[in-house]
C-alpha cells in the first residue's frame, strides 16, 4: 500500500474510531443523567405533545420482547460487532455512506452492550407522546439510523460500486 494511501487509511480508522467513541460516551452520559435525575420521577416533558423522558429498566429487546435472555443479546452483540469489524477492516463497503453506517451501528451497539454486561439491563429514557412505541435511547437511535442507512447503501449503491470490480474479474478469467 503506497504510504499516502495507507496515511489517509490510518486517518480514517482514526475518525471512525473517534465517532464510536462520542458515540458511546453521548449515550452513557445520557444514560448517567436519566438514572441520576429520572429514577424517581413518573414522566419529564422534553418536547410537550411530542416526545416525554421516563426512567425504564429493558432487560429484553425492544417493547421488552425476549426478557431476561441477557447472555443470548451479549453473544449476539459480540458476533455482530465482530463482523462489523471485519467489514469495515476488508472495506467491504465500497462508498462512504456504507462505511459511516457501519460505524454508527457500532457505536450504538457498543452502548447497549456496556449496559447489558455491566447492568443486566439496558436503560431507556425516550417515548414519544404521540405514538405507542418503545421506550429508547441514544444508542437506539444510531442502530436505528446507522440501519436504516446502510439499507439504503445495500439497495442503491453497492451493487454500484461493486459493477467494475466483477467485470474485471470475468474478464480475466
């Protein structure tokens, strides 16, 4: 790998970790202040008619579904963000957005999967006002949008990216 290249690598696995890492904090400070500030009180108003802050214990999945399965989301947890890892390492994503998708995935999962370790539980804090829904946090909110962009990296550019690579193949062989 020409030394340029590799620097601009180096650079960008240096920002990717970064991004996991105030990814995580963000979520555990959040976390920190709910169960300092929320523990005891019913509901806290964020965005009145919206979205409202509530204390909640989530020893399951989302909605609570498969309580009490903490060793099953811990091994899960570990397997995906060792594949995660590898992918981002191989540069299976050809473009950016199937890249910076990955890494706020993992920045989330490592969030939940602190609090799942250290815990047993994973605690939740949002829930809109408008909606039943589940009861979320920080971390959530990037495997959520972290998935969702990298659905669309699937569905609209990989196959893209990937074109040029294929048919070189072919023609080689």
């Amino acid at each position: 790998m020409h030394s340029l290249h590799r620097r601009g690598y180096i650079t960008v696995i240096a920002l990717q970790g970064l991004a996991i890492a105030l990814i995580v904090a963000a979520d555990q400070m959040v976390k920190w202040w709910s169960a300092d500030n929320l523990k005891n009180i019913a509901v806290q108003p964020l965005i009145p008619g919206v979205v409202h802050m509530t204390y909640v214990e989530n020893r399951g999945a989302a909605f609570g579904i498969f309580e009490n399965m903490r060793v099953l989301f811990l091994v899960l947890t570990v397997l995906a963000l060792a594949a995660m890892a590898i992918a981002l390492f191989k540069r299976w994503p050809r473009h950016p957005l199937g890249t910076w998708a990955l890494v706020l995935v993992i920045g989330g999962a490592l969030g939940n999967f602190i609090d799942r370790a250290a815990q047993g539980f994973v605690v939740d804090m949002f829930e809109f006002d408008f909606i039943r829904f589940a009861v979320f946090n920080v971390a959530d909110i990037f495997v959520t949008g972290g998935g969702v962009l990298f659905c669309v990296y699937l569905l609209f550019l990989h196959e893209k990216m990937n074109r040029g690579k294929g048919d070189a193949v072919s023609k080689t062989v």
